[in-house]
C-alpha cells in the first residue's frame, strides 16, 4: 500500500498571540478534515498543544524534546510530557536548535528518548553549504550515523527524515533546492542508513524535504522520486497557502 504523504507544519516561534494559535488550529482542523492521501501533522509552540482542538483531523507534534524524562532540566519538555500532552510527533535536530548547540551525540539522545517514548522524531539534516569539493557528503554520512547510532531495528519505521539543506530554510535562504539536488540526497541518506541497519530493515523510514516550500513548488518537490512528504515553515502559518499545498499533496 502506498504510504501517505506527510505535511507537516513547523510554527517555529510562533504566532504571537494564542488567539491566533486558536484560529489557525480551527483552520486547519478545516483544511484537513477530508485529507485522504495526506497526514496533516502541526508542530506548534509546545504552549499551544492544549489549544488544539480535541477532535482533530490532524496531529500535533514538538518542535524539540530534552533526552531526561524528568527532573532538574529548567525550560525542558520530555517525550514522555510531549506525549502525554497530545503530541505523537517531534521534531529533533532542526538545524534552528542545532545552532543554539544541538550536536549531533545530543540529537541521537533525543531521537533515542522520542522513539522509546513513542513520540515519533522528524529528524532534520542537511549541509550547511555546498563546497565545490563535495565535502559536504561527508558531513551529512557523519552526522546521520550519529544522530542514529543504538535505533534499533524496530524502531525504523517510526523515524522520519526532514532533509533540509541550511542554504534554502528560512527567510536567508539563497535559492531553491532543484528536484536534481533533493533526489540525490535523499538516496544518499537511504544508502547510509541501509549500510548502518541494513537494506531491508529501512524501509519503514520516511522521507521529507523542507526548506522555503511553498504552494509554487510544492508540486515539483512532492514528485522527485523518494519524497514522502514536505517539512514547511512560513508558509504553514498562512492558511491559504496551507491548504493549497495540502490540496497538491492530495492530488498526487
Ligand atoms: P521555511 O522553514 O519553510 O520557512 O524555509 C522550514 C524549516 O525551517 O523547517
């Protein structure tokens, strides 16, 4: 059976208001409802969770979690907290918290505390800049062996992975990732993921691209060969533009 597509949204540090959390959630809750090929996933301030509307058409999730389950961590939420306060999904490792000293051992942490807590991680990697030597390939295969060293093998078809180049995220973004560009990566996080776990335990692993995905390339970005879903930032804030990519994911 063909998986369904994942569209998550990523508030980031927003909106401002609850009030305005409220009503985005009432629209969404709207655009999601008659979703059949798609999996509407929010991932709003952790504050907000309980804002969202108990019967929903879509999920909510963290935008972090801390790797303890309780205790001394002031401004920490656990896995376990996430979960229990209506979040099934996570997001770890966005390279927003990686630059506030996320390091790859603390990610694999999170991703280790999410899965055994069953807060599904979207786990977010992707180079930095793309040197002309291709050194960056190197940086990724790192990174990702070990942001996933001790998963174990049943746990794979929990985990989703956000590529997100650094260069196309956010309002710095240089340019756009080409259909070419997404597609080699992401067979290239497969191969090192098949190498670590081995082939034909991986492929429960779900792949999203994120970075400035909008309703103008949604389309071309959902059709590159292996991509599963789209991580999006300023444009899940927009409720048009929202349901427009939802509407594209439905379509495909
Ligand atoms: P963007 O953000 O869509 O605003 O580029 C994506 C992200 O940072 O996850």
């Amino acid at each position: 059976m063909k998986k369904k597509k994942l569209i998550v949204g990523n508030w980031k540090m927003n909106p401002l208001y609850p009030k305005e959390a409220k009503a985005l959630f009432s629209e969404i809750g709207k655009m999601s409802k008659k979703t059949k090929k798609s999996t509407i996933i929010v991932c709003p301030p952790a504050l907000y969770i309980p804002l969202a509307p108990t019967t929903k058409s879509f999920s909510v999730g963290t935008q972090d979690i801390f790797y303890e389950k309780e205790g001394a961590f002031t401004g920490s939420i656990s896995a376990k907290m996430a979960r229990e306060s209506g979040a099934s999904w996570s997001i770890i490792g966005h390279s927003e918290m990686r630059k506030h000293g996320d390091t790859p051992t603390i990610i694999n942490h999170k991703i280790l505390a999410a899965l055994k807590d069953h807060v599904r991680p979207i786990v977010c990697v992707g180079e930095r800049v793309r040197d002309d030597k291709g050194l960056f390939w190197n940086e990724l295969k790192t990174d990702i062996e070990e942001c996933f060293k001790g998963v174990k093998k049943p746990w794979l078809a929990d985990v989703v992975i956000a590529y997100e180049p650094l260069w196309a995220i956010g309002i710095h973004a240089t340019r756009d990732a080409t259909s070419d560009e997404i597609h080699e990566v992401i067979i290239f996080i497969k191969k090192v993921l098949a190498d670590m776990f081995g082939q034909k335990n991986v492929g429960g692993i779900s792949y999203l691209y994120g970075g400035s995905v909008t309703p103008k390339n949604a389309a071309a970005i959902m059709h590159v060969d292996g991509v599963e879903g789209v991580l999006v930032g300023r444009s899940s804030l927009k409720p048009k533009e929202f349901a427009e990519i939802i509407k594209i994911s439905e379509t495909l």
